[in-house]
C-alpha cells in the first residue's frame, strides 16, 4: 500500500517520494490544506516509508516497523495534538517532545514527531520550537499539519518544506462514504458534492439531518410560512448546537483545570470558533440550494444540480422563481456570510436573511 494509499494527493505525494528516493529529506515539513483530505494519513505513511525495513522508497505495510508505526506503537514515532482544554499545545507538551527529538532514534532511522493542528501551539511553546528548527536534531523529522498555516508563525513556516494538499475529489468521497457509512451510493454522491472535498464535512452530513433541516427551512419560506417564526426556529437549533460544543468541551477537562481563567478563555475562544463555523455550513448548505434552483433556471442543466435528490423540488422552485430574483438569494446568503464573520449577531443576520429569502415576485407552490 505506502503511498498507493494516499488519494487525490499526487503532487504531494511525488514531492515526498522524490525526497526519499533522492535522500534529500527536510528536518522539518509543513502540511498544509483544509480539513480530513488525507494529511494524517500522508504523514503516518511518511514516517513508515522512512523507517521501513525493508523498502527504502515506500512502507512495505508488513515488516515490525511498519506495524509498528500503524498501531501507534512505535517508540520513535510520537503525534502531538491541542488538549482538550482550550484546545492548546502547551509548552510542557512541546519541551517533552523536543527533549525526545533530541535523543537517538531507539530502533528507527528516524525520529519523527507529528504535530497536528501546529497554528495552536502557545507562543511560548512556538518560540521554543523555532530553536529547535534553527538547530535540528540530525535523526529528527518534524511534520506540522495545519489547515490555517497564516496562523504560525512566520519564522517556523520559513524553516519548514511546505507540502501542499487539496480537496478530494467527489468520487473518492463518495466511494469513502459507501465504505464507511454503508449508505446508498445516490446519497453517498449528493453528499461528496456538499462536502466540498473534506472527509470530516461528509460524515457529518452522513450522520446528521443537517441537509434536511435545511430542506424544510427552504420549503417553509417558499410556501410563504411566517418569516419570524422560521427565524426562531432556526435560532433555536444553533443555541442547542452552542449548547452541545461547551458540554462537549467541558467534558474533557480535568477537574483542577476547570477553575483556571486562563484555559476557560481559551475554551470559550475556540467553542466560538467551532459554533462559527457550525453556522457557517448551514449557509453553504442554503448557498447550495439557490445555486441550484440558478442553474436549472439558466441552463436547464438537472444534470449539474449539487442537490440532485432533489431534483423535483428544486425544478418546481426554479419554474416559479426568475434567475434574478434566484440571484438576490444568493446575494443575501453571501451578506449574511460576511455580517458573521464580522461578528454581528446571529439573531440579527438571520432575521434579515429570511426575510429576504422569503421575498418573491412570484409565488411558488407547495411542493412538499
């Protein structure tokens, strides 16, 4: 398997391949790329190719080593992630691993140290590192993933060989889905459209009623169903979603770091994150939709329709509504988008955007 196993990811796979056929290995590598498109897995994969025993261009999957490396068992072969609580990477966390990178691989040629979600380093911890960059262990590797590199700082970004990876392809998500989630293939291919390349977007759409809450929520304005209600109603499924992000959080604390300031600023900052992100894919499940309901009323094209279980619903749609009407929709989720990320309140953003979503020169019928 070795990199075979890696999909959608060549140029970054011919990059890493190259290194080792060549033996021009970088002391220190930067992953970077959105979320769940295979960057674990590379690096994982990375760490057995150099370390295998008995290939020295790819892992062979069956030697010690190898095992090893796929059981998260082997001594010289360390990943690092944000605790849960604040979702930080400590200082105390990066001197251990520095300290070990220091040493003498015990059975590998390689030490190597994966650090994922890397931008969350402290600071003090991100200056610790940085010396370390600038006089690396000779046996040592670094491999940071990141999917917000912008957030590192500079200096540790200019030391690192930068790897670049992109959204995988629909086909693989799909096929991934099936796989995983034993779902049906039609459904698989909706959702590999929807979640733009990323695993971990597939899965929750897999997993939750998402897509068809906002299903509803677009039939309910259609159908000309009271604005303001639809807005409550929509507001209360965020608040119980915020509700469960700070109970899941707080569920992994330690008992004498809940009364800490510091760590509850930091956990409150990243829930706040999280849920931002939470709303913002509802937007992009709304975007969708009216993208939809645009291309049926431009090209006609069902074949192209992202929403394609849908088909129906969204052809009725598109025969009611006019491409420009469609196309102040989507101007009004493109507002909402950016009032969010500016930080106005959702109950504000989205009183406005359903009201304007429920606006219509025609009126469609129910096709519920």
């Amino acid at each position: 398997m070795g990199f075979e196993a890696i999909r959608d990811q060549d140029v970054a796979v011919r990059m890493l391949a190259a290194a080792v056929s060549k033996q021009r290995l970088s002391h220190a590598y930067l992953f970077e790329g959105p979320d769940s498109v295979g960057k674990r897995l590379t690096a994982l994969t990375f760490a057995k190719v150099v370390n295998c025993r008995a290939s020295r261009l790819d892992s062979c999957d069956t030697c010690r080593s190898c095992l090893k490396i796929a059981d998260g068992k082997h001594p010289d072969v360390t990943t690092i992630e944000p605790t849960k609580s604040g979702r930080i990477i400590h200082t105390d966390i990066m001197e251990e691993l520095i300290a070990s990178a220091a040493l003498k691989p015990y059975e590998a040629r390689y030490r190597v140290s994966i650090i994922l979600d890397a931008e969350r380093m402290h600071a003090t911890a991100a200056n610790k590192f940085l010396k370390t960059l600038e006089e690396p262990p000779g046996n040592s590797l670094f491999i940071l993933i990141s999917c917000s590199p912008d957030q590192l700082l500079p200096t540790i970004v200019s030391r690192c060989q930068r790897v670049r990876f992109h959204p995988l392809t629909p086909g693989t998500v799909a096929e991934l889905l099936v796989r995983e989630r034993t779902i049906a293939q039609e459904r698989a291919r909706v959702i590999a459209v929807l979640a733009h390349g990323q695993m971990s977007r597939a899965f929750e759409l897999a997993d939750s009623e998402k897509k068809e809450f906002i299903t509803k929520l677009v039939t309910d304005l259609t159908d000309r169903r009271e604005p303001l209600l639809v807005v409550q109603e929509f507001l209360a499924r965020l608040s119980a979603e915020r509700d469960r992000l700070k109970d899941s959080l707080q569920a992994g604390e330690l008992p004498f770091e809940a009364d800490s300031e510091e760590l509850t600023g930091r956990r409150e900052a990243h829930c706040a994150s999280l849920f931002k992100k939470e709303v913002l894919s509802y937007l992009d499940l709304l975007r969708a939709w009216y993208r939809d309901m645009l291309v049926l009323a431009e090209a006609g094209r069902s074949d192209r329709l992202w929403n394609a279980d849908c088909a129906d619903a969204v052809a009725q749609l598109a025969e009611h509504h006019n491409s420009a009407d469609i196309q102040v929709k989507l101007e009004a989720v493109a507002r909402a988008e950016m009032l969010l990320e500016h930080n106005v309140k959702e109950d504000r953003v989205f009183k406005e955007l359903f009201f304007s979503l429920a606006e219509s020169k025609t009126r469609s019928p129910n096709f519920c």
